[in-house]
C-alpha cells in the first residue's frame, strides 16, 4: 500500500507486515524452550528458529532500503516461509502441530498485501504446501478435514483480498475528495487572476487587428499572422481555465434532447484534418434512424472531444478510429475503438479517477470529466484494452422520452 503516508521513511504496511513476523518468531522460540521435545530435536528446532530469525532481520532491511523492489522481495519470502513451514510441521506434530496455523497467517499477509486477484493464487499456492508438508500424515487425517482447513485458508485468503481492495479504495477516494477540495480553491483562484486579464489581452488583440486593417500601402501579413498566434495562445489558456471550472461546477446536466449520429459526423469532420497529419484514420458505422440521446449537446460534444482527442495520443505513429452506434433496449450506445498503445490492466482500474494520467503533460480530468457528464445524464460509460492493440470506449445514453 505505497500510497500511505511514510513514516521515517519507511512504509506502515511494511513495518507491520516485519513486526508480525517477528513475533511469530519469537512465539516460536518460547514454545520451543517450553514444549516437551528431546533434547537433540530442541537444540535442532532452535538452532533453525534462529536461523529464521536472521534471515527475516535481513530480509526487511531489504525491503526498507529496497522498497520499490518489495513485491518481489515479498513473493520470494512467502516461497521462503512455505518451505521453512514444511520442515518445521513435520517435526512438531504433522498437520496437528500449531505450527499449521503460520499457514494460514502466510495466507492472510501476503493476500492483504498483493489485493483480491492474487490472494485466490496465494491460497491455492499455501493450502498446497500444506496439505503436502506432512505426506505420511495424510492418512491420519479424514479427507474432510483437510478439504475443511483448505476451505477456510481459502476463505480466509479472499476476505484479507477484498479487506485490501476495499481499503486501497477508500483511501484513494480520502485522497482524491482532499485534491478536489484542493482544486475548487485553486480554481476560483485561477478565474479570478487569471479569465480577466485574458479577456482584456483578446479584446486590445482584437483592436490591434483592426487597426492593422486600416493601414494601406503597408505589408501586414506577418503582423497578421502573429495576432492570430497571440489570439490562439489566449484561447488555449482560456480552454484549460474553462476546462477545471466545469470540472469543478458539477452543474446538473439539462435534459435535451442530442442527434448522436448528428453531432459525431460534425465532430469527426472537425477532426478529420488534424487526424490526416498524423496519419490516423476514421471509420464510421452509424446506425441509421437512430433515437435521440437525453444529453445537452454541447455535453456530447465535448465527452466524445476527450475520448478521442485521447486516442490520438494513443497512436503517434498513426492507426484508425472506428466510430460506431447502435440502438439498444433502453438507449443509445456509441462506442469509440483505437487500434492505439493499450492501457495496463493495472492502470485501466484508474482511468476513471481525477487526475490520474499516464501522461508526461494533461491534467488527467478528461475521461473524469467525461464519466461524471454521461452519469448525471444517467447512462454509463466502460472502457476496454490491451497493450498494443488499443482501447474501446462504450457510452449508454437514455432514449429522450
């Protein structure tokens, strides 16, 4: 969980998952001083205690001085404990021991840490060990019983999974509320200090032209050219300020009624020359007699502007955007496919959250923007990918009744 605050540099779950374990170890060497062994087997049982309490000192300095290494470091440790397990259960009582219980504490560690997808892994991995780390005893034990104590590790396993998921979540939602408190501040600042001064700059931009229009006998191309670039630097800065306070007002959305079909030919004609030169390509399979979506237009627009203004940075080396709508029992549904670079699995779960982007420039607010627009709307939006083959974006839209 490396998003938690850091404490003298070092990461709560990783101090916690080291005490944890170090108190395991010092549980067992209490209880191998105490319980009734011979003397040869307890001078072999806390020499190997010792051993593993060395190894696991080591092995979290590692991860503290490692820590973007400390999945990795994690994964070989659980191999680690799983094999010292399988030595230490058959000398303490087979799959009676205690010591089958560091089984499951294995199982629930390394699932809260890894999350819900890999704890189904983890405890098939761990419940396997177990059931061989005492061959002999299998037949000591009903099948039942073991199948049961397989179940519950199982159980166990997912549970700490989803607890994670489920944490990891709230606490990027705790994260992301601060920054939108954050960004309505800063916002208000921004129009204030900033939409001001810009309209001021456009208007005297806009004078200036007219009075270059009055000279004569005066070549006035290049200083044309660079009202024109001061006018479009004004409205690109302008763009981004609009851009954080849509975000930031949340309006509700006016139920009027949008020609999808309409509005995405109008859109795609818009685009169609910037995707030439960068050798990106349309194709549009619109279904015909389409009913209208309940959505403002000009909230439309401005969805399907982000998702494919995003897949042409998907593809710099060019590729096609294929365009396509149908109608479906309870609505419109428009769906944007790119043959771009892929998202990760890991990232794909993140698309949706403000401010997250993969991007060395952008303010990871256009898919944000675009899900908060066609949910108020009260349709759904959903996005599919793979690496390398590119990215579907779906949007379901109501009919306008």
């Amino acid at each position: 969980m490396k998003s938690e605050k850091q404490i003298f540099n070092i990461d709560p779950t990783d101090f916690a998952f080291a005490l944890v374990k170090l108190l395991a170890v010092f549980g067992a060497m209490i209880w191998g001083l105490y319980h009734p062994m011979s003397p040869s087997a307890k001078l072999f049982f806390l020499i190997l205690i010792g051993f593993y309490f060395v190894y696991n000192l080591a092995l979290y300095l590692c991860v503290f001085k490692f820590a973007d290494k400390a999945p990795k470091i994690y994964f070989f440790e659980l191999l680690v404990d799983l094999i010292f397990l399988s030595v230490i259960v058959p000398m303490t009582g087979g799959l009676n021991s205690t010591f089958t219980l560091g089984f499951f504490l294995l199982a629930a560690i390394h699932s809260f840490y890894y999350g819900l997808f890999a704890s189904i892994g983890i405890a098939l991995l761990v419940s396997g060990v177990y059931i061989f780390s005492c061959p002999h005893c299998l037949t000591q034990i009903h099948w039942t019983d073991i199948s049961l104590r397989a179940g519950f590790l199982l159980l166990l396993a997912v549970t700490m999974g989803y607890l994670s998921e489920r944490e990891r979540r709230m606490h990027r939602q705790l994260v992301n509320a601060e920054q939108l408190a954050a960004m309505g501040l800063m916002s208000s600042q921004i129009a204030h200090a900033v939409r001001n001064p810009l309209s001021t700059i456009s208007l005297s931009t806009e004078l200036l032209a007219d009075e270059i229009k009055k000279c004569r006998g005066v070549d006035t191309r290049e200083a044309e050219t660079l009202i024109g670039s001061i006018m479009s630097e004004v409205q690109e800065v302008n763009d981004v300020v609009e851009e954080h306070l849509k975000f930031m007002r949340k309006s509700k959305s006016e139920y009027r009624n949008s020609d999808v079909n309409a509005l995405l030919d109008s859109l795609i004609k818009f685009l169609e020359k910037e995707a030439s030169h960068k050798g990106i390509s349309f194709l549009k399979e619109l279904e015909r007699n389409l009913p209208n979506a309940r959505i403002e237009e000009s909230r439309l627009r401005q969805i399907m502007l982000n998702i494919m203004r995003n897949s042409f940075e998907a593809m710099p080396a060019g590729g096609q955007i294929r365009v396509y709508t149908k109608k479906e029992k309870d609505g419109v549904e428009i769906t944007v496919e790119d043959t771009g670079v892929g998202i990760s699995r890991e990232n794909l779960r993140r698309v949706f959250e403000p401010f997250f982007t993969t991007k060395d420039v952008g303010t990871g607010l256009g898919l944000y923007i675009a899900r908060d627009m066609v949910i108020t709307a009260g349709g759904g939006i959903s996005c599919e990918s793979k690496v390398n083959k590119g990215t579907k974006v779906k949007i379901r839209l109501p009919f306008m009744s």
